[in-house]
C-alpha cells in the first residue's frame, strides 16, 4: 500500500481548496467562517479538525472529502492529529505519513475470529436474518 501524500502545513487555503478540487465560489462561501475559527492554512485545518472534527469547520461533506483526499490520502480526519504534528517528521514542510496500519492483527489467519470478533460477528449474523 502506498504511504499518504506530503503535507506542506503552510499550504494557502485556497490553494489548498484549489488543488482538492473545490470550486473557487464554494471556497468563497467557506472562506469567512474559516478566518473566524483562526484557520488559515492546511496546518491549521487539520489542527481545528483534530481538535474539534470536522463538523466544526461547517463545510459539506462532499468538499470535506475532497479536503480530507488531498491533505491525508488513504488516512481518515481521524488521523488529522498525526498530520498536524508533521507525522513522525515533526511538522516540517513536506512531512509525509506513514502507510495506513491493518485494521486485523497481524498474527492469526486474518479472520474475525482471528481478530477476537466472534461475539460480534454472531450479533452480526442474528440481527440479519
């Protein structure tokens, strides 16, 4: 699996809007209530995001994904956190992030069961039928 995208933290907002693919007139309408939240460039977008989801930032969720695919790749806004710190790089320009962990263990067959998940898988099954 491919390691995510670098973050250049420093990156404009509207460059960074730009290279997500949100329209120019979208980015517009965001850009207000986002000077107001003290977020003014990629770094501080995923900062308010780790500290506060991405709810806080009032942008559609259609253009939250775009935001999300051109700043962490393969990573969720769950790992904002990480991306804000520069990852294991420590917040400089160009930082990258490591490759996306397995959901599963890595001893065991790779199963649910393996996983410890049978309990789970069972409710799973029952509510189904």
């Amino acid at each position: 699996m491919a390691a995510s995208p670098a973050i250049d933290l420093r990156e404009p907002l509207a460059a960074l809007f730009k290279r997500a693919g949100v329209a120019d007139s979208l980015y517009r309408r965001y850009e207000g209530r986002l000077a107001e939240l003290g977020v003014g460039d990629a770094g501080d977008l995923l900062e308010e995001v780790a500290e506060k989801g991405i709810g806080s930032l009032d942008i559609h969720d259609r253009q939250a994904e775009k935001l999300r695919r051109a700043l962490l790749g393969l990573r969720g806004w769950g790992d904002a956190a990480a991306a804000a710190e520069g990852g294991s790089g420590g917040g400089t320009e160009g930082s990258s992030l490591d490759p996306l962990e397995p959901a599963l263990p890595e001893s065991g067959d790779g199963t649910i069961a393996a996983a410890g998940g049978e309990e789970e898988l069972a409710a799973l099954v029952s509510s189904i039928q």
